[in-house]
C-alpha cells in the first residue's frame, strides 16, 4: 500500500469499534480524506492529541486502489488550537468552518481551499473573547472565495459596471452580488448592504489569503450587525452552494444554541 505524507487538519471524528477511530481530515494535497485510526481510543500513546478536532499537522496514511478508507500511520502535530475548545463560540464557529469544508470541498484535491481554512482555524483560535462570531464570518466568507464562489462586491454582478467603493448598494442573492443602481431597479428581490457592511465583506473575502488571525484588532461588531452579516451568508450559501440539506452547525452557530 502506497504510503502518503501530506498537511492535514482533523475535521470529524467518530468511535469505530472498540478502540479505533474514523477521519475525516482535510488534506493540503489529497482533499477531504478518510482514514482510520486503528487503536487510537485505546491508547493514547500512538496518536497522542494529534486527533483532536481541528489539530493541524503532518500526516501519514496509507492508501489502496478502490478503498475510500485509508489507514493512518502517523499524525505529528504542528498546531493544536487549544483555544477552539475552551470558547463555545469559537468552537461553534468552528464546527461550521469544518461543515462547509467538509460539504462543499467534497474529495478532490484542490490545494486552492487548504490555506483559507487554515487561515479560518488560526483567526477563530486568536480571535479575542466575545469576537468568535465575527472571525467565524472572516473565516466561512474566507472559504467561500477560495471555492471560486466570491460575491461581485466592486462591479455589478449583471451588468459588469463598477461600483464606487464607498457607496451603499443593493445585493442579490441570485445575481450573485451587488448591482448597480439601474440594475437593481429591474432586479427582483434584493438586500441593501451598507458600504461598512461591504467593506467588511470585501475584507473577510481576504481574509482567506492571510494566516494567524489578522482581522484580530478589527473592531468589534454590534450583535444586531452580526447577526445581519450571518443571514447574509446563509442566504448566500442556500443560492450558491447548498444541495437542499440542512446545515447543522452552521444553525447551531447562526442560532447561538450551543450555548
């Protein structure tokens, strides 16, 4: 069996039989794979903490022609991110991240996605208390534009035209970003989004490029703000990327009932 070395993230875990475990780990170079760690609930001196969720480092597994299970031989941690566990709503925050990866970045390797996420985990896990929402947002939007699904925010999403930077426009979801004033007026349903409201997008949309939690020192954001920039994203995610099924813990994380 071909032996892979390769950056890994831990995303999901689950209990198989008695003292294994199966993964899901979200790879630099081989996507979203599975593997199983034999013997990892039994002993904890083979894997240590590397397969704690959303622990970061160089991983080992073998592969076979055919199989979607892999084995792990080895996890070396580089990153642990301690801080996602002892906040409720990083880890909330989190949960989603790991959601959307897992949803939408499906099995193929597309190294484009990996940095975003990486860079979502590290801004969540350096995000100051009360603040895991808003990282949460930097990190999702982060990810969306690493897929190749960015929104139009500087030019209109029909009509091509740009946009002043600084004005307040309408957003469609269908459309798939903002419009221009004569666009919006022959458009159907549509959301005003405030010029503060489209800069912070346009910076979360960066915010995938970045590593360590950039958008740390941003100012911090009202709840009711908050919680616009979230239905947003919903909405956002519904038209563009969701198959029909729910996203469990991206409600968990926009309704606040893991608190």
């Amino acid at each position: 069996m071909p032996l892979v070395a390769t950056e890994a993230v831990v995303l999901h875990a689950a209990p198989y039989l008695e003292s294994s475990r199966i993964l899901r780990l979200a790879t630099r170079d081989h996507g979203v794979v599975s593997v199983l760690g034999k013997g990892a609930r039994k002993s904890q001196r083979r894997f240590g903490t590397a397969l704690d969720l959303y622990a970061e480092g160089d991983a080992q597994f073998y592969t076979k022609p055919g199989r979607d299970l892999h084995t792990l031989g080895a996890f070396e941690v580089t990153r642990a991110r301690i801080a996602l566990g002892v906040d409720l709503d990083r880890f909330a925050a989190a949960a989603m991240v790991a959601e959307l990866v897992l949803r939408f970045a499906r099995d193929e390797a597309d190294p484009g996605w990996y940095p975003a996420l990486t860079a979502a985990l590290d801004g969540l896990a350096a995000s100051p208390p009360g603040q895991g929402r808003e990282a949460g947002l930097a990190g999702a939007w982060g990810l969306v534009g690493a897929l190749g699904f960015a929104p139009a925010l500087d030019h209109c999403a029909h009509c091509g035209a740009d946009l002043a930077a600084d004005d307040a426009v309408r957003f469609s979801q269908p459309a798939g970003g903002a419009l221009c004033d004569p666009c919006a007026r022959l458009a159907g349903a549509s959301r005003a989004l405030p010029s503060t409201a489209r800069a912070s997008v346009r910076a979360w949309l960066a915010h995938g490029e970045r590593r360590g939690g950039g958008d740390a020192a941003r100012p911090a954001l009202d709840d009711a703000t908050v919680r616009a920039h979230q239905r947003l994203l919903r909405e956002f995610l519904r038209e563009h990327l969701a198959d029909g099924r729910p996203l469990r813990a991206f409600e968990s994380w926009e309704g606040g009932r893991y608190a």
